[in-house]
C-alpha cells in the first residue's frame, strides 16, 4: 500500500515544539473515473485554505506558534523551518508540513532560496 509522508511540526506538554516524521496511508480507488484508479487517502476535513509568498530574506529569530492547525504544501522555493528544541528542517516544492505548534514556543522560519516562496495553507479542522 502507497503512502504520502509528511513532517508535523507539534508542541508538547511543556511548549518546546519538535518535529516528527508521518505517513498518511493511501489505498487504490477509482477517485475520478472514467480516469485510472489511483492511490487516494481517506478524507481530511478543512475549512478553507490560503496562498502565501514569502519573499526572499524573509524570516527572522522570534519564534512564533502557528495560529491554527494547518498543513502547508510547498509550491516553489525553499525555507527552513527551526523548533524551539533546536532541530531544523528544510522544505522545497512538492513538501509537506504539518503544523500543530498551536502554543508554547513555537517555531522560527527563514526563506532560503533566492526566489520568493509560495505555500498553500490548508487550514485543518481540530
């Protein structure tokens, strides 16, 4: 069975935020026939979305939580994102990050690619 990875980007119980690798399974269906059936997760509710360009040089040293739960999906350009337990991660076209750091610490992100970035924010249901 296929899969999509994804890394989510969480608080604990004590605000320092932390990343950790996902899978979400997938399962073969006919999703749009009469097209070939294709590798289709079950259904994730949300209540609408936004796009986002980061310019280039943005970014800065205060950390900040994220304001709602929210999975981003990287349309072009690179970033990086640091939690506040010091690991950091670095994301291009095509990745996904689930954020849930909605207190605590939360998390500092900085453009890295000499383009702007643009981002889809999902905005997910609790």
């Amino acid at each position: 069975m296929a899969s999509f990875g994804y890394l989510r980007l969480y608080a604990d119980d004590r605000g320092e935020s932390h990343f950790d690798a996902r899978e979400l399974a997938t399962s073969t269906q006919e999703f749009a026939p009469p097209a070939a059936p294709l590798a289709v997760s079950s259904f994730q509710a949300a209540s609408g979305f936004v796009v986002i360009q980061l310019p280039v040089g943005w970014g800065g040293d205060k950390p900040h939580p994220t304001p709602g739960r929210q999975l981003l999906c990287c349309l072009s350009g690179r970033f990086r994102v640091t939690a506040s337990d010091g690991q950091s991660r670095d994301f291009q076209t095509g990745d996904a990050l689930l954020l849930e750091d909605t207190s605590g610490s939360g998390h500092v992100t900085t453009v890295t690619s000499s383009v702007p970035v643009n981002c889809t924010m999902i905005a997910l249901n609790p």
